[in-house]
C-alpha cells in the first residue's frame, strides 16, 4: 500500500517573499508535487524545488483541486497554493469540497493542511494606513459563481451596516457593469466623500495605492488585481492615509467645530453613553454588569497607553489632539457643555433643574465637578434645540476643553455688587476662547477672596475700589500653589483690557497643553509682569496619578 498523502493548502501572502509566513515556506519545500495558477506560481519560483509542477490557468480551479487529491491518494505530498489566504475565495474550500465528493472524512483518509496567509484586505490596508479598524467584511463582485442578485444585497447590507467594506474581484476584462453596480448602491447609504482606497498589486512589482472617495473612484483604474476598501462612516483621510478610527465616540461643545475627543478621553466608558452598561447607570453596575466594568476599560486604556508610547519613543512628544488632525463625522455625536445659573448667581431654580433633567433625557449625563460646575453630556444630533431651552430659563452656558473660564465669588449673594460688571466684561469678552490648556480666571469680590481667586490661572481680587492681579497658580497637584501677586491697586478700567492682553500673549506663545504658569516659569515675563520662583525650596517628587 502506498503511504498515505497529504495536501497542503498554502496562503502564500499578498505576492513578495517576506510576506510568506515560514509555514508557507516550508510547507512549499517539503511537497514532492505543486499546483497552482501560473502567475502565482512566478511569483514564488524562487522558493519551488519540487519535482512536479502543475500550472493552470485562472479558469481551472476546479481541475486544479481534483489533480490535487489526485496525486495526493497516489501517496505524494502535495502543496495547492493560492494568494492571499487559502481560505478567502481561495483553494480550501474546493479542495475540501472535492475531497467530499469521495467520501474523505480525517479519521481515515489523506491529511489535509489549511496554512494561513495574509489575505488582500489586510496586506491592501496596511498599504492605505489603517482603514479597518472598525467592524468590517469582504464581497466579492465576481458573479461567476455568486448570483448578482445576492451579491447586491450583501453590498446593500454591509452598507446599511456602516461596515467598513473590501470588494475582492472587483473587475476584469468582461465584467465591468459589477463594480458601476456596487458604487450605486453604496451610494445610497454613505456620503460620496466617504473615503476609498484602491490597491493594485500589493506588495508585487506593480503596486499602486490610490486614495479617493465613493463619488470619484471609478475615474481610477479598477482592474483584476485591484482591491477596493470603502471606508466606514467615520473613516477619514489624514495625510494621505486612510484611517478609520476605533470607535465612534465624537464630542462636540458650543461655538466649536465638531471636534474628537481628545486622546485620554477616547475609550473612557463615559464617552460611550450608548453603551449598554455605563456608569451612567450605576445601580446596574452594583449588579451583574459589575465584573465586565472592571475588565473591558482596563484592556482598552492598555491598548491606548500602548499607542501612545510607540508615538513618544519615535517623535520624542506626547501626541496632541492636533497632531491628529479635525476628524469629520457623521455618526452619533456627543454635545458637551458646562453651565451655570450665572456670574455672579450661584442659585438654580427647582425650573432650571427640571429643564437640565429633561435636556439630559435618559441618555445624557449631568456631572458635578471639582470645580463647582456643571457638566452635562448629551448624545444629541442637534443641539441648537437644547441650547434654546437652557438659555430661556436664564442658564449659562459654556464650552468645554481648553478655554477661558470665568469663575466669580457670589459677591456675598449680591451684597458687594461693585466688582460684578467686570467679571460679566471679562465672560463676554474672553469665556470660551480657545487656547492652548484650560484657562481659569478667578474673580472674587473682596480681600477675603474666598472663592479662591488667587488659586486660579489668572487671580483677581476687588479691594478698596481697586484690583489686585495674580498669575501663574498651580491649581492642583502636589506641588500646587497660588499665583504671584504681580500688582496691587489696577484701576478699574484698566482690568479688562490688561487681562485681555495677557490671555492673548499666552494664546499666541505658549506650547499646546503648557498651563499658564509653566508658560510664565519659561517665558519669565508676560505683559511685562516678571516671573519670580516663590515655591517653596524643598523637593517634592512629582507623583501624578497612577492609574
Ligand atoms: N485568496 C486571496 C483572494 C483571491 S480573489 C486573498 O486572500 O487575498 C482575487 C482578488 O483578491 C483580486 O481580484 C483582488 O481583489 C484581491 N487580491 C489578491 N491579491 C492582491 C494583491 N496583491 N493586491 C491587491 N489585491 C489583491
């Protein structure tokens, strides 16, 4: 009896020898025999030692898989091969199907070995940049086997679905109408600048990578060896690589462009309001969804904390919001914004409370915050209706991020009213400006300053008719301290404008994130007030929060 055979059906990658796994190498080296289609077969002769080689064409799939079980029953070792991976639109399948055909099961008859490769949609996205990061699938337009009937609806789905979508066979000689086809219909579910990618020829002699969007793909060439990658919803285009981003949480605040969370924010559970346990919620956590809570964040930070590091050790900075560029979307959006019942007033009304509770519906959250302030989160397509409601009951409402805050004192509940018009001037003129870190200007009303004025970014204090400036406190921390007082005795109507001043110098020269003191510490003087070091001379290690 001759001794039993085996096949070995080998992925061997996207086309050039480095992306072969050694499995595939190896497997191609130890067959006695090997079939596949021509073209491939140039592709890895380099690596054929083997006796016998079948070649076939493109059409001969079928022939090629039953000469396979073939040889293999007469005792050889023989390797089918196929690009990409054997198990997408490859040789597996047919080879299994054939094996079938005469009764094969494991137990008894001759080995089969699937080796895995790296399929088109993988080695075509690295090429693009990252443009499957999200849920995802691949259809192939070759009716040949498939009805187009059924194809159409899977494009349909998947686009109804915002996955992201890998069109496999998208084009050949004489099918042409099938990837016109494909465009109409996604066309229906996504935006035409929705982002896609073209790779002809990954990782062989021919390779070209094309970025361009749903509308204006077709004017690219689509051929045979082409894989099309249409990108999700949120899917962008940065520096001419196609990026689809992890998840869809968004976050926009008032008089903002729409905006991405920030990189610490992104992956938090309170950034996924649609979540089916959040902390929103807490009385479900308590129960059952308590041990998935302390699991899942911790793995997705590591996954971020990862990310982060790899980009510091190259660029030698922490990536900011910035270098990441204005992300367009058009998924579900977060509307984040702080508010308050005044300057001066500290009192809601029972009417401004039951307003907040229906505006933050029961999705929303309404976060009390160190900061004596309010913030409310709210998954709202459309905010101006919410924004109206609020502003009617005579809320105030604020951005959120990097920008001038105004924190007043309440004038002793309105008794020591002289100073409240500059702290109104000083809201309506710089409240919510953006700049480059958090900026708090304390205002309090009298010496007793004890809403904490010279804990602020910017300290002020009315006392005796006049005001006095401080600059530069570190509001938390260790190594916290109040600001330097800079002068004594400003006169009233130098205030706003010499504050104005001061915040529009630290807008203009100051690094991304550097707080206003660490940009008066480095710049040692702004509008001409000098730095001096008053903190005290002792060692304090730095000891930020480890989690
Ligand atoms: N088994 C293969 C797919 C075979 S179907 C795999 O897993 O990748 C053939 C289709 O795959 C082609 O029409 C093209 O859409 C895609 N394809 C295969 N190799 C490719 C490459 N190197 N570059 C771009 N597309 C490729």
């Amino acid at each position: 009896m001759p001794e039993k055979g085996k096949i070995i059906v080998v992925g061997f990658g996207p086309g050039d020898v480095k992306h072969i796994t050694e499995r595939a190498i190896e497997a191609i080296k130890e067959c006695d025999f090997i079939i596949g289609y021509k073209t491939y077969m140039e592709l890895i002769q380099d690596l054929i030692t083997a006796q016998s080689v079948i070649s076939t064409g493109m059409t001969e799939e079928v022939s090629r898989a039953q000469e396979a079980v073939k040889q293999a029953e007469l005792g050889k070792k023989v390797a089918v091969i196929s690009s990409g991976d054997s198990g997408v639109y490859g040789m597996a399948g047919l080879v299994y199907e054939v094996l079938m055909e005469k009764g094969w099961n494991e137990a008894e008859g001759l080995e089969v070995e699937v080796v895995p490769g790296i399929s088109a949609i993988n080695s075509c996205a690295s090429l693009l940049g990252a443009p499957v990061m999200h849920d995802s699938c691949t259809i192939s337009l070759s009716d040949h086997l498939t009805p187009w009937d059924l194809i159409a609806k899977r494009l349909e789905a998947a686009a109804m679905a915002d996955f992201v979508i890998a069109l496999y066979n998208p084009r050949s000689g004489r099918r042409t109408r099938q990837i016109i086809e494909a465009q109409r219909i996604l066309l229906q579910y996504r935006a035409p600048e929705t982002p896609v990618g073209l790779v002809k020829s990954a990782y062989r002699e021919r390779q070209s990578v094309v970025l361009t969007n749903l509308a204006e793909m077709l004017e690219h060439e689509i051929g045979m060896l082409t894989t099309v990658i249409i990108g999700n919803s949120s899917t962008f285009i940065y520096d001419n690589k196609m990026i689809t981003p992890r998840g869809y949480q968004r976050k926009y605040t008032l008089n903002a462009e729409k905006q991405p969370l920030e990189l610490h924010q992104r992956l938090h559970k309170n950034a996924e309001p649609w979540a089916l346990v959040h902390e929103a919620n807490p009385s479900q956590n308590a129960q059952s969804g308590a041990a998935l809570l302390t699991k899942e964040p911790e793995q997705k930070s590591n996954s971020l904390a990862i990310a982060m590091e790899a980009l510091s050790r190259v660029s030698g900075k922490i990536p900011q919001p910035a270098d990441i560029g204005a992300i367009q979307h058009h998924s579900e959006t977060i509307f984040e914004f702080a508010v308050s019942p005044g300057i001066a007033n500290k009192h809601f009304t029972p009417n401004q409370l039951l307003a907040l509770a229906e505006a933050a519906g029961e999705k929303g959250t309404i976060e009390y915050t160190p900061d004596h302030c309010i913030v409310m989160r709210i998954p709202a397509p459309d905010p101006d209706s919410i924004t109206e409601k609020l502003t009617e009951c005579g809320l105030i409402l604020s951005p959120i991020g990097h920008v001038v805050k105004i924190k007043a004192c309440d004038f002793c509940d309105g008794e020591k009213t002289e100073a409240i018009p500059y702290a109104d001037e000083l809201h309506n003129r710089l409240g919510g400006m953006e700049l480059p870190k958090e900026l708090n200007i304390g205002l309090n009303g009298c010496g007793m300053a004890c809403y904490g004025a010279v804990m602020n970014d910017i300290g002020i204090v009315f006392r005796k008719g006049k005001f006095d400036l401080f600059l530069g406190a570190k509001p938390v921390g260790r190594t916290a301290h109040p600001g330097q007082p800079v002068a004594e005795g400003i006169e009233p109507e130098r205030l706003v404008e010499m504050v104005s001043n001061i915040v529009a110098e630290y807008k203009q020269n100051a690094h991304p994130n550097e707080r206003l003191f660490k940009y008066f510490k480095r710049a040692k003087e702004i509008q001409g007030f000098r730095y001096q070091d008053i903190t005290p001379k002792m060692n304090i290690e730095p000891a930020p929060c480890e989690d």
